[in-house]
C-alpha cells in the first residue's frame, strides 16, 4: 500500500515535470549562440572549428541567431533556469544523445537531406534505430582533422564497434587490405544508405566490385558466366580462409560446377600432389585457367590465353 | 605521379603554416624511427603495409579557421607506399573542396624466381639452352639427378618481386551555393602497377604449365558529377558519370619451352590477351517524396552503359596443324575487335514509413537488368587452345545477360519499450543466359527477428530466415552439350537457405561490457545428386571490456568460426557420357576452422605521464580434407573398389601471433616521447602452396610427362621484431 502510494506521487511529480517542461518548450525562444558560450565554452570552441560551426559564419545559410540552437532547440528557458538542474526550464534543451534515435535524426536530417545522406529514411541502420550521433560526435570527434565528426579514429574501427564478426573474417589469412593505411568499410559501403543492395556504394555488387577491379569489367568475347553474374558466387568479400578469399580451395570449388569428362572431373587427392599433378598443386585449375574472369583472346575459350 | 601527388600535399601544408590569414591553427606531427627483422622473407609480413627501417614521418596534422574559411591538411606515412593523405578546404559550408591520396602495396611474394627474361614489357624469352635442359628433363622425367640438377640451376634464376602497388587519388567539390541546391563533383585517379603471378598453358599431352612474373600496368579514371534539389517534400538527385580503364599491357608473350627440339607441333611463342580496355557511361536519377504518415518513396533509376573495342590478338597456330587439316581461313576472323557492349538497368523503387506509432516498414522493389549486346563471333573452323592444339569444329561467342528481380517487405514492430519484432518476406527471380542450363529461377525468403530488452543494461536479439529457391528446368542440351543429367552448378540449383542469428549485450555494472553474437547458415541444395551438396556456416564471436581500476582498461575477444562443404562428384577419364552407374564417385567434405583473439590492456601512470600499452592478436585458418571414393582410376581404366583408395590431403594451418608493447611519456601537452616493440610468428602448413618447385615433373607419366615451371613461390614460416622510437609534437 505504502510502495503503491509512493510510486503513485512518483508517476504524478514526473508527469507534471514533464508538462511543465513542455510548455517551457514551447514558450522558449532563441537567444543565440553567444549566449550558448557564456556557459559552455569548451563546446563552442569546438563548434567552431567544425563545419557546423562555419554555417554560423556563412552568411545566409542559417536565419538570424541560428547556431547552437539550429540542433539544440530554442535556449530561452534553459538560459531562464540559470543552471538550476530543477528548474522545469533547465531540460527543455534538446539533447540528440538523450533523444530517441528517429527524433534525434530528424534534426541532422533538416539539412543533411542530399548527396551521402540521400537514401538515410531507407537504410538499414534507420530501422535499426541507430542515430547519427550513435556514430558522430559534434563536439568530441576523433578522426584526424575532425573532417567526418566520427567518434573514433578512423570508420573501421567504428564500424566494428557494433559489427563485431566482421573481426573474425578481416582477421582471416586472405582479406582486403582493411585497416591500416589501406582501405575502410566506407570505401565499399555507406553507412547512410545507399541504392544499392546492402548498402554499397554502387547501385549493383558487381558495379562496386568492377569499380576498382575495372580490368574485370569486360566484356570479353569469351565470357564466364558465374562471374558476369555475381563476383560473389566464387569470393567471399570480407575474407576467407583461402587466397584471393576464394569461398573454397580450388580444385575443390571449380569441381563444384565442372564435372564432366577428363581432368575436371577428377578427385585430386594426395596422390596427385605427391606425383607433381600441375592439376592439384599451387593454384590447381588456375595454374593454366588463369583467365577465368574472363578472355578476350580469339582462341581463349577455355581461359587459357 | 606518387611523387607529384605526396609533394602537393606537403606544399599545401606548407601554404596552410605560413599563411597569415588564419586566425586559429592547430596540428602536430609524429616522427621516429625504427628497425625489424625476419627470420624468412615472406611477403605476409608486409602484405599490405610497408615498415621503415630507419627514420619515418608518422602522420602529421594542420587545421587552420578563419572566419568562415577553414583547412586542413593531414596524413598517415606519408613517406611509405602504404600511406594515406587527405586534405580540405572549406568556406562556411557552402563550399568545401576534399582530396586525398591513398598508397596500398599488396606484396605476393619475397621469394619467386623465374628463368625468363622479361626482354620487353610482357615479352619473356627463354634461353636456348635452357628449354633443351627442360626437354631433355621432360623427356625422361624419372632421372631424379637431372630434375635436382635443373631444379639447382633455376633456383639460381633471378628473382622476381611478385607485388602490385595501388595508388588512388580522390577529389571531391561539393557546393550548396544556393538555397535547395547541393551539387557534387568526384573524380579518381586509380594506378595499379607492378607484377603478379599468371599461369598459363602450352597444351599438349600433359598440359604443360607455365607461371609468369605478368606486369600489370594499369590506370583508372572515373569523373561523376551530381546534383540535388530538395524543397519541401521532394528530392531529386541527378548524377552522370565515366569510367576509363586503360591497360598499358595488351599481351603476355612467352616462349614454349618444348618447341627447341620438339617436333614442328610446338608452338614457338605464345600469347595471352590482358585485360582489355573498356569505358563506362553511367547515370542516375532518382527522386523521392515526403508522404504522409512520415513516410518516403524514393525512385531510382540507373543505366549504365560499357563499351569494349580493343583489338584482337592474332590467331595463331604452328604451320604444321595447318597443313595437316588443310584448313583455309582457320586464322581469318569476321572483325578485328569485339565491338563489345554492355547495358545494365537498374530501377529501385522503395516506400518506407511509420503509418502508426510501432511500426516501421519498408516496401521495395528492385530490378537489375544486364543486357550484353555484343554481337557474336563466329569462328566456323574453330579454334586454337594452344597452337599445337587446334579444336576443330565451329564455335560462336555468347553473350551473357541476366536479369535479377527482387521484391519484398521489411516490418518493425515494437511490443513496447522492452521488446521489438521484425519479419521479412522477400521474393527473388533471376533471368539466365538462354544458353545455361537453367535459364531461370525463382526464390522464396521467409525472415523474423525479435529483439528483448528484459533489463536497461541488457539487449539480446535472434532472427532466423529461410530461403527456397528452385529452378524452371533443366536443359541437358545447354550443359556444354552433354554432361551428367543429375549434377548440378551450385549458383543455379535448387537451394533451400537457412540462417540463424544471435546477440546479447550485457553491462551488469558500469565498468563491465559483455557482448556475445553468434551465426549460423546452412546452404541445402536438395536435388543435387552431383555437384556441391551443402555449405554450413558456424561463427560466434564474444567480446568483452573491464574498465578494472581508474588508470587500467581491459578489452579482449574470442572468435571462431567454422565452415563445413560437402560435395559430391562423379569421375570419368575419357569422354563425355551421360551415365551416373558406370562412373567413379566420389565426395569431398572441407572444414574451414577460423580463430580470431585478441587482448588489449592500457595503464596509465598515477601523474597521468606515462601510458603503457599491451596488444596481441591471435589468428589461426585451419582447413581439413575428408575425400572418399569408391572406384579406382587406373591406366586400364576405371575399376571397382572394395574400399574407399582416395587419400586426404594434409591440412593446412595459417596461424599468426602479434604482440605489440607501447610506452608513452607525455611529457607536456604539446609532447610525446614513446617506442613500441613488436613481435610476430606466423606458421605455415598448406601442401599445395609450400615447396613448390622451380620445375615441376610428373614422374608417373614420363615420355608425356606434365611439365611445369613455376615461380617457387612457397609460403614460408617466419619469425619478426620490430622496434621504433618515436616523438609527437603538438602545437
């Protein structure tokens, strides 16, 4: 009776804060950005720095005294509580990190509407409530130069926070040269969304694969159809256990769709290596079939030449 | 090109420190120098990085603002191959323009040899005597003192750096010089040079095999542009581009290594066609509209167009087939390039949004059309393999378009605070070439997912999906005219997909972090009675972070992973017969088994001057074979066997440990002294890429024997230090 009671007042004392607050809200006006910095002058200094920072400065890109409070909402109320926590007025500025992930994006996404950001509503990590300040920090970001606002150093290692398996297969003896001075997630993916299937950066995989593997890109008078399809059908992209992060070792994987007569079809097992068979050793098929991307040889039909 | 590029960035810095325009700066730079060593000089120590000996610009950053004006220029080694630079300059946010340059070395091997001579690019000769001692070996393979003795002379060859290096340079403008307007210009500028291992055939009994040092000289440019509009509830985005791909290297030439005193069925010296050059129209257009119920329809529309025009190699034969077959007009071909083109569709179309508080969907469809349009060639007399082996018999080129189609449904609901469902429901059809064997095929997907969050500091989720995709038909005739009617190409049978996964996320109290994912997928492919039978996939992966005192932080993970594959297939030595009783069967089940680990422990000194920093990585690739046969292949043919003869291959092992310890001594706020000890020890067992030799000889097949030359190439085993010392200054 006595715990019902309490959590009783405790429900009415919040849910009046909360009105209060509210209603401080919508009473609230701007105030500008010199304001902000009377009270927060490590923020503002940092803000300055970034780009949020220079539409402040550019002229007509933001209405008059727009700045802080473009993403913060109107300060009056919470200059009002003079940093009185209790005060109705003091919570009343929004705080994208305390807000639920769609309101909090809708605030980014006012201005962050084309380019990178074009496809944001349909992506993956938008069902998945992810914020964008789940990923930038406006004003604590670590990447060199602070020119993304990530809130790590570089976008793989961000990246992994949440998609941990990736670890197992970037750490697998063949991968992409991730990490390092190499490549990122970002090269192949954008985190906003994008057209294309898992959000790559490209409207299909093999546009995305062919744009840096252009010598793949044909077409070629002798065509293997596998490859023209899908680049994944025979390669896992993130990583394999097996070089050029083939999804099996060959002969095993070519033997997956060639079975017909003479050599494709044979199983090659320790006796061919331990007789030298050219078949099973080094790169097996590929030791001759090195053209199985494809041949623009008048006479390379089997990929040989 | 490097050079030029690195030296822009420098003098861009340099631009960006002196100039007094700036009102505000910031940066620093970290410079050391270093030392290692290996044991073995395999290329996986530096497979994609490149280690200083001696002194090294770590990285280096400056930012400088003024007004509305800002810079900044910043970099990782910018004096190594693998280093990466980035610049920008900025005006309020109207303007900014962004570069970078990127260095990525991919290193093959350390240890490659070749008896050829690279006499012009991709022209490689082979010496007289040479190719006689290689005949001579051939000829009578069984003489082990010969093979060591040749084996001894190409082991002395000059060696061969078998490693590309990529260089990227990106630029990128993006202007809002107007209220709704953002317009965006990317360029890039891709190189790719260097040589990489590339087998190739002679042909002829035993299929002699040759491995090159191929260079590769390449260039990549790609321009896009774009423009969007946003205003009130509609966005349209319109973006054109190119892309030009030039190889600098049109063929690959070699000498035969039979053809000195072989008979006059040897080729003298063949050619292989490199990659051909090719060009890329694309464009895009896509729209999208604020609808009530905070939803969005976004429509995109994408064509791009690849054109192929490069000239063709000649055909050649030896002049001896010619004359045996009397063949005229064997070499003749109806044009001399393939007029190639290709045009692929992309529509997207795709309505998201919120009709009621708890739920969010996703409706979408999306079709990818690629129309290959390059005519036909015919070659009526048919065609030469190697120029000892001419395959009579008319031949005509086919192009490979394909159509995928995929329509489906995403729903999120949330039960609340606590708990949210999802569920997918997809559809997928794709369009083959009319000349495969399946032409199309269709795919169900099932999916759900529900996602709990009993507690504030604990989320757990599973989802499972399902997929069953099945063919129209099967066309016997299309299967490279008759193959076994019960085998099947795995990217075109029957499948039934299943895939489960798992996370849990636990912080019981603040300092702790616990996290736990796991994955399953299992590829079934029912009807299969040849061919790849089923791919299971296992991966788990947990992770966890101590924040154990106030100067000591612990992080480490676990992960494994294994793959299973079964397949199955049938042999048979000669010719092509559609009969799956009187042939020889086999199975092959593969294991891949994957570990990934690591641990990280960072102390930092009471004064908050040192910082102390321990990491270790561990990974280990198993594979493991498991044939069976039931059916022996010998000369006389194919026999009955009592029990299973084929042998298992060894397994293989890629196992690395890397260690590394960091010392900083924060002297000021504005500098840093440290150094860092590294170790590493990699293992290797795979016996089909260790101790491959120079010359490779069939010793069972001796007179026709299988001759090989290979670059030697091995995977090595090696131990490595590495120590630097290193200063950071801040300013």
């Amino acid at each position: 009776m006595r715990r019902g009671f309490w959590l009783s007042a405790a429900l009415l004392g919040s849910s009046l804060l909360m009105v209060a607050a509210s209603q401080a809200l919508a009473e609230s006006t701007l105030v500008g950005s010199e304001t902000c910095k009377d009270c927060h002058q490590k923020e503002y200094a940092q803000y300055l720095t970034t780009s949020h920072g220079r539409a402040q400065t550019d002229g007509a890109t933001l209405p008059e005294k727009m700045g802080c409070e473009t993403c913060h909402g109107a300060g009056s109320a919470h200059v009002n509580a003079g940093g009185d926590a209790k005060d109705p007025g003091f919570a009343t500025i929004q705080r994208p990190d305390k807000m639920a992930a769609d309101k909090a994006n809708a605030i980014c996404l006012g201005c962050h509407k084309g380019g990178e950001q074009f496809y944001w509503q349909h992506s993956a990590h938008a069902r998945q409530n992810v914020a964008c300040v789940t990923c930038h920090s406006i004003h604590n970001s670590q990447d060199p130069a602070h020119a993304k606002l990530l809130k790590k150093e570089n976008t793989t290692e961000l990246c992994l926070t949440c998609h941990k398996s990736n670890h197992l297969a970037m750490g697998k003896s063949a991968h992409m040269p991730v990490g390092g001075n190499g490549m990122t997630c970002n090269d192949c993916h954008n985190p906003h969304g994008s057209a294309g299937p898992r959000q790559i950066r490209a409207l299909t995989t093999m546009e995305l694969c062919l744009s840096c593997h252009a010598d793949k890109r044909g077409p070629f008078l002798w065509e293997h159809a596998p490859v023209r399809e899908n680049c994944l059908t025979c390669h896992d992209q993130h990583g394999s256990n097996y070089t050029r992060m083939l999804v099996s070792r060959p002969p095993f994987l070519c033997n997956r769709c060639h079975d017909a007569s003479r050599h494709p079809s044979q199983l090659r097992d320790l006796t061919d290596l331990q007789t030298g068979a050219v078949t099973t050793m080094n790169r097996s098929c590929l030791n001759c079939h090195s053209q199985i991307h494809g041949s623009n040889h008048p006479s390379g039909k089997m990929f040989v030449r | 090109m490097k050079a030029r590029i690195v030296l822009a960035f420098v003098l861009t810095a340099a631009l960006l420190a002196v100039s007094s325009v700036w009102a505000q700066s910031d940066g620093g730079f970290t410079v050391g120098g270093g030392f290692w060593s290996q044991t073995n000089p395999e290329a996986k120590f530096l497979e994609y990085r490149d280690l200083p000996r001696g002194g090294f610009l770590a990285d280096y950053m400056l930012r400088q603002f003024s007004g509305s004006w800002a810079g900044a220029v910043w970099g990782q080694t910018p004096t190594r191959f693998d280093q990466q630079d980035a610049m920008y300059l900025a005006k309020g946010v109207r303007w900014r323009l962004d570069a970078s340059f990127n260095g990525v070395p991919h290193r093959f091997s350390e240890v490659a040899r070749s008896p050829y001579v690279q006499t012009s690019t991709g022209v490689f000769t082979l010496s007289d005597s040479l190719q006689r001692q290689i005949q001579n070996l051939t000829q009578s393979a069984a003489n082990p003192s010969q093979n060591r003795t040749l084996q001894e002379l190409l082991r002395n060859s000059p060696g061969v750096a078998l490693a590309i290096q990529t260089d990227v340079t990106k630029v990128r403008l993006r202007g809002r010089p107007m209220k709704d307007w953002q317009f965006e210009v990317r360029g890039s500028d891709r190189e790719r040079s260097g040589s990489q291992a590339m087998g190739t055939t002679e042909g002829g009994p035993g299929g002699p095999t040759v491995e090159l040092p191929a260079p590769i000289d390449q260039r990549t440019l790609d321009v896009d542009a774009s423009a969007t509009y946003a205003h009130g509830p509609a966005r349209v985005m319109v973006t054109l581009g190119l892309s030009n791909f030039k190889n600098r290297i049109e063929a690959i030439r070699f000498d035969n290594f039979r053809v000195f005193n072989s008979d006059t069925t040897r080729s003298v010296v063949n050619q292989m066609a490199a990659a051909p050059d090719n060009n890329l129209l694309r464009g895009r257009i896509v729209g999208s509209w604020q609808l009530p119920y905070a939803s969005t329809f976004t429509a995109t529309i994408g064509v791009s167009q690849t054109t192929q025009k490069q000239d063709f190699l000649p055909m050649t034969v030896n002049p001896f087939q010619l004359a045996k077959y009397g063949s005229t007009g064997l070499l003749d071909l109806e044009r001399g390039n393939l007029d190639g083109k290709v045009t692929d569709v992309v529509q997207d179309y795709r309505l998201t949004g919120r009709p009621f508080a708890n739920f969010y969907g996703t409706l979408r469809f999306r079709q990818e059309k690629m129309d290959d349009q390059t005519p036909t060639l015919g070659l009526p007399n048919g065609f030469i393999n190697y120029d000892q082996g001419w395959s009579r018999g008319a031949v005509e080129s086919e192009a490979a378009s394909n159509t995928k189609t995929i329509y489906g449904l995403d729903a999120d609901y949330s039960l609340g605070k606590r708990a949210d469902v999802s569920i997918l429901v997809e559809g997928r059809q794709r369009e083959l070439p009319d000349w495969r064997e399946v032409t199309k095929d269709a795919e169900g997907i099932l999916g759900g997912k529900l996602t709990l969050r009993p507690l504030d500091n604990l989320d757990a989720s599973v989802g499972y999906q399902y997929g069953q995709r099945r063919m129209d038909s099967f066309i016997l005739d299309a299967y490279d005219g008759a193959e076994w009617p019960l085998f099947r190409r795995y990217d075109v049978a029957d499948r039934n997909q299943s895939k489960l996964n798992g996370e849990i996320s636990w912080s019981p109290v603040e300092k702790l972090d616990l996290s736990v994912s796991g994955w399953w997928s299992k590829d079934d492919y029912p009807n299969s009675t040849w061919g790849l039978q089923s791919v299971d996939n296992t991966q788990v992966f947990g992770e966890g972070t101590v924040h154990a005192v106030r100067n000591l932080d612990l992080s480490g993970g676990f992960g494994y992973g294994l793959q299973k594959s079964d397949q199955a297939s049938i042999e048979n030595g000669t010719s092509v017969v559609a009969d799956t009783t009187a042939r020889a069967p086999w199975t092959a089940n593969l294991e891949d088994k994957s570990v990934y680990a690591f641990a990280r422990a960072d102390w930092w000194a009471k004064s908050r001057k040192l910082q102390v920093t321990a990491d270790y990585t561990f990974t280990r690739d198993m594979q493991t074979y498991d044939f069976s046969n039931y059916w022996i292949r010998s000369a006389a043919g194919i026999l009955p066997a009592a029990t299973t003869t084929a042998i298992d291959l060894p397994s293989d092992l890629y196992r690395m440990n890397d260690a590394a310890l960091t010392a900083k001594w924060h002297y000021s706020p504005q500098f840093d002294l440290g150094c860092t000890y590294g170790y590493t020890q990699y293992d290797v067992a795979d016996a089909l890429y260790q101790n491959i030799p120079y010359v490779n000889v069939n010793p069972t097949n001796a007179g026709s024997a299988a001759t090989a030359i290979f670059l030697g190439n091995g995977k090595l085993n090696y131990t490595a230090h590495r120590f630097q010392v290193f200063a950071t200054r801040r300013f």
